[in-house]
C-alpha cells in the first residue's frame, strides 16, 4: 500500500497519506509533511517525547502536523522517523503519544516553507480496510 500521495492543489500543497490503522495514517501524515519541507532522508540523531491533544480526530491531527512546523521553527528539529505512536480516547478528547527522531535542520538542504496546516479540505476516515487523512498545507 502506497503510504501518502500529492494532489493538484492552485496554491497550497494537498495530500493524502493511508495506513491499515489510524496510527499509520496519522505517521505517513508526517512523513508527507516533512517530503514537503526537505526532499533528503533526515538521520533519526535527536529524540523528542511529543503528547498531543485534539477534540477529535481532524483537531488531533491539526495538532500533530503542527507540532512539526513548530519544532522546526523554534527548534530546529527537521523529523526523520516515527516511533511508538499511540492514539487514545479519553473522556471524549484524543491523544496522542509519539517518539521523534530527527536531527538538525542546518544539516540539511530544505526545499519549501511551510507556513501552517490547514483545515481546508481535512478529513480522518475508515475506507474499508484503510484510514485516510487528507491534509492541505499553507506554503
């Protein structure tokens, strides 16, 4: 199964990612992001503990892909894999608990900049055996 393709988009850039579980979609979902950003394979050299929250699964998964932009505004944190990442309900609310590894964005060429994510055209959903996240960025 393919994990994430591009879509036409006018201004921004549009994707799909998938996984046989949510946990998979929401993963691919920040490995199209970071294609986006940086074109070369990050060395997983830096771990960062990452628990996000969301009011459902379309906020959680705002939130996630946010954190990305923001780790590598602030922190120079450029992610190279995922590990361990968990979703869970509770009392309503989800959560999610991830390990990141990345390494120094200087050590790499980045190709655009990503402003923000969006919540134009996002969508978390179960297609027969598979999620979907469908995600347009802001660049």
């Amino acid at each position: 199964m393919r994990k994430y393709k591009f879509l036409e988009h006018t201004a921004d850039v549009k994707f799909q990612a998938f996984g046989k579980t949510l946990e998979k979609a929401f993963e691919n979902a920040s490995y199209a992001l970071i294609n986006i950003m940086c074109k070369e394979k990050i060395k997983p050299l830096i771990k960062k503990q990452i628990k996000i929250k969301g009011k459902d699964l379309e906020n959680l998964l705002y939130n996630f892909l946010e954190e990305f932009i923001f780790l590598l505004d602030s922190k120079d944190f450029l992610l190279g894999k995922i590990k361990n990442l968990k979703i869970n309900k509770k009392n309503g609310d989800y959560e999610l608990n991830v390990e990141a590894l990345g390494d120094n964005a200087k050590n790499y060429k980045t190709e655009l900049d990503v402003k923000a994510i969006t919540y134009n055209e996002m969508f978390v959903k179960k297609q027969k055996d598979k999620f979907i996240c469908q995600v347009v960025v802001d660049v």
